[in-house]
C-alpha cells in the first residue's frame, strides 16, 4: 500500500473539512496551570467559560479562528454532539525527541489514513476524526503504557463523554471525516477487548481444533450481540479459520447481510483474540468438548473438511485485495455478485472498472502537464489452474452492463452497445482493422474502398494471452508495439508500404487471462523489459470458495445497480476533462517530494520493477474511473485511495505471479550486481557461458535504469573492459 505520510504541511488550503468547520460545535482554549498541571481550558470567544456538555457556550470555526489569529486564545476546539456521528482517537507521546513514530502508532495511523488526522498541539501525538459507533455501552476508552522510557497511549471517544478535540489544522491525512467502523472495531478488540475478555482455557487443551469441533462450539454462541460478533470473527480468523465459518455462523442473526459480514473480515487483521476466547463464550453459553475421536474409529467429517479448508486456503505470501479497493458502484457489484459465485472479486472488480471504461469511450480524460490519462486499462487474470475461475468472473459483469445498455438507450443514450471481441490477439494490424478509419485510397466512384468504422470503442476479452506472448515473439511481428501504442494514445498508423491502415480517436480495452504454467512456457525477458508487460494490470485470481450451485443476483437488485450503472454510462460518455480537486491534488503530491505520485516513482528491483514501472498512470486511469462512476466531476482523495488501494494489489500480484517466471536470467544478473560492480565477462562466467541473451538483456535493464554501464581502458591491445553497476 502507499504510505502514509507524516511530514507534509498543508499550506495550499485549509484542510479541517467542511463537515466540521460548517458546524457550531467549536470553542477556544488557554493552556493554564490548575491544580499544580497544564490543561487546556474551554472558553468562549468572549473570554467565558465554555462547557462541552453546553451547547449555548460553542459557537463557529470563523469566530474562534479569529479570536485565535489575534493572539487571545492558544488555540481552538471541536466538541462532539449527538447526531453528527463522529469519535475521535487520540494517540499520546508517540513520536520522540527526533521525530520517530512509535510502531503502534504507524499501525494505527496506516489503517486510519482514509480519514481526518492531524498533529496534536505538542506535536507528539495525533488526533484522528472518524464516522462510527464505539463498540461499548462506555463512550471512551483509554489505554496507557510505557516504552521507550516514556508514557504513551491511545483514546478514542464520542459525544457521550464530555470532551473536546484541540483542533491544529497541522493536517498529516487531509481528507473528507469518512466512515471508519472497520476501523474502530479493530481499535477496540486489539487494544480494549483484551482485558475484558476472561482468560481463555489451557492452550493443551485448544490445539488444532477442527472445523466440526469449532462450528458446534459457536452453536452456543449468539451472534446478535455485535461485541461478541467482532469478537469470534477475530478470534477465527487469527486462528486460521476461513471466512465460510464465520458467515454460516452469521446467518442466524435476524439482520444478516453477507456483503457486511464479508466486508468486516476483510478489516480483521494483527489482532490479540484467538480460538481461546470463542471457546470460553462458548462454555459460558452451555458448549462441553466432546471426547477426541479414537483411534480406529475412521476419519471424521471434520478432517475432510480440514482438508478442503486447506485446498482452498491463500497460499503462502498471495496477495489480498484491500477492502479500499472495493470503493463505490464497482466494489458493491463486486461483493454482491460474488456472494453465491466461486468467482474471485479481484477479477470481477478488475473487469467492471475496464469494462466501464471502455464503453464511455476516449473523450473523459485526466491529465497531468500534458500527458492525457484516459479510462482505459489493459488486465491480465492470472491464475494457478483453471480453478482460479478467471472465465466465471466475466458473466455478472456482461450481464450488469447489457441490461444498463439496455435502460440507457430506453432514456435516448444513443452511443449503442459496446463492442466486444474474444480475441485472441494475434497481430497489430488484425487490432487496428477493429477500429480502423477509412482507407485512403478511393474507388472509381471517390469512395474509400474500405469503410471506416464509426465506433472506435472495443473490448477485447481474450481467454488466451499465451498466443499473444508467442505472436509477438514472431519475427516481423508488430502486435507488441501497436499495443504498447494503443495504451498509450488514441491514434495509430503503422508504417508499412502497401495496405496502409491507422486508426484515430480509438478506444480500446484488454481483458485477457492465462495460467502461471502458461506465463512461464510463454513470457521472454523482451516482453517484460520493452514496455509492454507494464502496460497491464496483473491480477492474480484464485478460486476462494467452494459453491457446487452458484446463484445470479437478485433481479430486483441487479435491476438496482443496472440503473446506477446507467446513470453512471451516461455521466462518463459525455465528461471531458476530470481534474483532481485540492486536497486530491494535494495528497498526489503538486509541488511536492512526499505525495503518492512520487510515492509511485520509486521503482522497485528486478522484474518486478519493470513488470510495475507505470504505477503513476495506472493509478490515475483508475481513479478516474471511480470518479466517473461515482458520477462525479472531481478526482478526490477517495477515488486516489481506492485506486492505491487497487494498484498496491495489482503490484503485489506482479510480485507473485513472476516470482515464479522462469526466465530469471535478468534478476540473477541483479542479484550478482547486488554483491558489488561486474565485468560483462564476469557476468558471462555466471551464466557458464550459455546465456546467448545476456547482451540483450543487460540493454534493456540499462533502458530502464535498474543498471548502468561504464568502460575503462585496457592495459595493452584489446576492446575496452565493459563494467556494470547497479543504479543509484
């Protein structure tokens, strides 16, 4: 994920949001000495004292501002009020004399970082302000400790407890307030819950328990009561336990909702519940553990479904899509027509976003200087085996769009259905005449002997990128270079001498899959160093759960999300130029060394690095696009989010997937030079002299600054020592 940074003033506006300088909630306060300590005492601006149990004692953000601009006050405050749904969390004495935060504390403010923060008075501490409900029937809670020889601590609080918030403006995340519950939940059970909950039973007693042993244990346990909720999703799942447990055991409440339910696990992470504790409310509501299973007595359902747990487990170090991503239109789609589907989410997300911005078209764009950003993307699914389910992501996803088509041209959106082809991409020219213009060349009768088409936008949604690799590998082959041309502009014409053909003003977007045993049989080193692997987004899709019968949506339902999709068709076909707006530009980076766009630009080694070396494009394409479907005007903090969110999954999938490439050859010449400067002799020695490649592959990590070249001259006769080094 991109960091979130702690040194950024915010000088070109003013960054407390709108949602709480438009409210009467705020006072001034004096730090003054009672009872032998500094605190910082309530007023009005008029000298009296102000009370935050008393609404008639706050007044506006411009009146204490002002009073503080002239010097009577230190500083102002926010008091919460009933209704307006905010808690803030304070953390204390955090960052020490040389301005280094304490872990927990980049925890804390990592997760939070959608939201409101800025630097408390003493500039050791932050204050955060948020949307949620705090867990308990207690409106604050308050944790203290020492480390690092000092006392720190973390707080977080409502309306109910009669405080304020110091407000500095000193903003480190200068977003809109948003909604955080996954959040706070969080806060709670890893810093609160712990010592409310009774110790959990002996750890002999608890090892390795099986699913069957788990689920009649939660039979006794209610899930109407949302403490205990949080509190069993945590402990399962920091106990190895798959989502489905948590689900099925969800289901009794009388307000269950799937899509909530998936979405709160999704936000469970690094928390102090385990197994122990289920087992403990499970005893409190009547469980007694059965006797273990002798031996000779066969293998329990409990082992069978240990094991189809394991089959469909992550494996070891496979991305995870951030809840983040699902932002929007597109990630409630996402979560509902993957509720009773084996479909991975990943790839439905990936496909809705490129489907969307393919059908409206070129002429919504974003840009930075004079780089034109629009909401194309090009998307490879790549999967372990077909149980990756890369093909069933697609239905949904056709099916939302052809009915929103549909309900759009029924109101008199006239741009018509979009067109899709399946591919598979074989040569550059075989693209163009998708979208071609007319021919140049007329018949007798001044007519262009090939029609042009009128409607450049086009989906391809290929289900063999395998045969691309291997076409563009061919000699003479120009597929590599039009798509890289294609991504990166609307208008193409390929110089050839007979049968001319170009493109103008087209539009096109990829979906396409394949397996990592293809990736590996079919993917040279030229086409992940020469631009066009990084054109794409990599999505590594897996098969998350087992649904023998999968179920379509709701009708009434997709019915629900065509009609927004439409709405949101319409919005983006016609948009022109989408520009972010302050704080989104602020948090890109205008002006800047510590922004996401320069965030973006540090690439990373090896593959890798070359695989994700257009993270600042991508990323904008994408937070495009959720703004347009959000049928907004503006690029904003949310929509960069979501879109970080999004491309630090698609990074970690890169990462993944070409872990296991076998062309290595160019990370093993990294990892040589890691070690310290080599002779391209040196490097031929490496390989035992059977890398034929290794010239070639030495330009194009040199193309793309991984490393750099530099001769010497020879003592004697002799071509120039050729030396390389890693880059600064």
């Amino acid at each position: 994920m991109i960091e979130l940074e702690l040194n950024d003033p915010f000088a070109e506006v003013n960054p407390i949001p709108e949602a709480m300088r438009s409210r009467k909630q705020w006072l001034v306060w004096n730090l003054e000495t009672r009872n032998g300590k500094p605190s910082k005492i309530p007023y009005q601006v008029d000298g009296t004292n102000a009370k935050t149990n008393t609404p008639s004692t706050w007044t506006d953000y411009e009146s204490c501002k002002a009073a503080v601009d002239v010097g009577r006050f230190h500083g102002t405050g926010f008091v919460f009020a009933e209704g307006d749904g905010f808690c803030g969390i304070d953390l204390d004495h955090c960052v020490d004399g040389n301005g280094n935060l304490s872990e927990w504390a980049i925890e804390i403010l990592e997760i939070f970082a959608g939201t409101y923060i800025e630097r408390s008075p003493s500039g050791d501490g932050f204050h955060i302000f948020c949307r949620a409900k705090i867990p308990k029937a207690q409106s604050r809670h308050r944790k203290d400790w020492i480390e690092d020889g000092r006392k720190q601590g973390v707080e977080f609080y409502d309306f109910r407890s009669p405080r304020y918030f110091t407000v500095t403006g000193d903003a480190v995340s200068a977003c809109d307030i948003v909604d955080m519950q996954d959040a706070i939940d969080w806060l709670y059970c890893t810093y609160f819950m712990e010592e409310e909950t009774p110790p959990a039973p002996a750890r002999e007693s608890l090892d390795n328990p099986d699913s069957d042993l788990v689920r009649e244990a939660l039979r006794h346990i209610s899930s109407d009561d949302y403490e205990t909720w949080l509190r069993v999703g945590m402990g399962l799942k920091m106990s190895g336990y798959g989502f489905e447990l948590f689900d099925e055991w969800s289901s009794s409440y009388s307000g269950y909702s799937q899509r909530e339910c998936q979405s709160k696990w999704n936000s469970f992470r690094n928390c102090k519940v385990t197994i122990g504790t289920i087992f403990h409310l499970a005893k409190q509501g009547g469980f007694v553990r059965p006797s273990k299973v002798k031996p000779g007595e066969g293998v329990s359902i409990a082992a069978r479904a240990d094991e189809i747990e394991a089959e469909e487990a992550p494996p070891p170090g496979c991305p995870v899509l951030p809840a983040e991503a699902l932002h929007g239109l597109a990630g409630e789609f996402t979560l509902a027509a993957t509720e009773e589907s084996e479909a991975d989410p990943a790839a439905v997300l990936i496909g809705f976003l490129a489907r969307y911005g393919c059908t409206i078209g070129p002429r919504a764009h974003t840009a930075v200087a004079y780089q034109p950003q629009r909401a194309k993307l090009f998307a490879v699914l790549a999967g372990a085996s077909s149980k990756g389910r890369k093909g069933t992501s697609n239905a949904p996803v056709e099916a939302i769009f052809k009915l929103a088509e549909s309900i759009a041209a029924d109101r008199g959106f006239s741009a018509g259905a979009l067109a899709v082809v399946p591919g598979p991409l074989s040569t550059g020219e075989g693209l163009i005449a998708r979208v071609r213009d007319e021919s140049e060349e007329t018949d007798n009768e001044g007519k262009p002997k090939v029609a042009g088409v009128k409607d450049k936008r086009l989906l391809v949604l290929s289900e063999e990128m395998a045969a691309a690799f291997k076409a563009s590998q061919r000699e003479g082959n120009t597929l590599s270079p039009i798509i890289r041309t294609l991504w990166d502009d609307t208008d193409v014409e390929p110089l050839t001498k007979t049968n001319r053909i170009k493109t103008t003003g087209s539009h096109i977007s990829i979906l396409s899959h394949i397996t990592t045993q293809e990736l590996k049989a079919s993917l040279n080193s030229t086409e992940i160093f020469n631009g066009f692997a990084n054109r794409f987004l990599w999505v590594f899709v897996r098969r998350q759960k087992i649904v023998p019968l999968p179920k379509k949506l709701d009708p009434a339902l997709e019915q629900s999300f065509a009609e927004r999709l439409a709405h949101a068709i319409e919005h983006g076909f016609y948009r022109d130029a989408v520009e972010m707006d302050e704080r989104a530009a602020y948090a890109w980076g205008s002006n800047t060394h510590r922004g996401i766009y320069h965030k973006l630009t540090r690439c990373a080694p090896g593959i890798a690095g070359a695989i994700t070396a257009r993270s600042e494009p991508q990323v904008l394409r994408i937070a495009l696009i959720y703004a347009l479907l959000d049928g907004d005007t503006k690029i904003r903090v949310t929509h960069l989010q979501a879109a970080c969110a999004l491309w630090s999954f698609c990074e970690a999938s890169a990462q993944y997937i070409f872990a296991f490439t076998p062309d290595a050859d160019p990370q093993k010449i990294l990892e040589a030079l890691k070690a310290g400067p080599k002779t391209q002799t040196e490097l031929h020695k490496l390989f035992h002299g059977k890398n034929k490649k290794l010239s070639a592959q030495l330009k194009d990590l040199e193309s793309i600054g991984l490393i750099q070249r530099s001769e010497s001259v020879r003592e004697g006769f002799g071509p120039p020592t050729i030396t390389w080094t890693l880059a600064n």
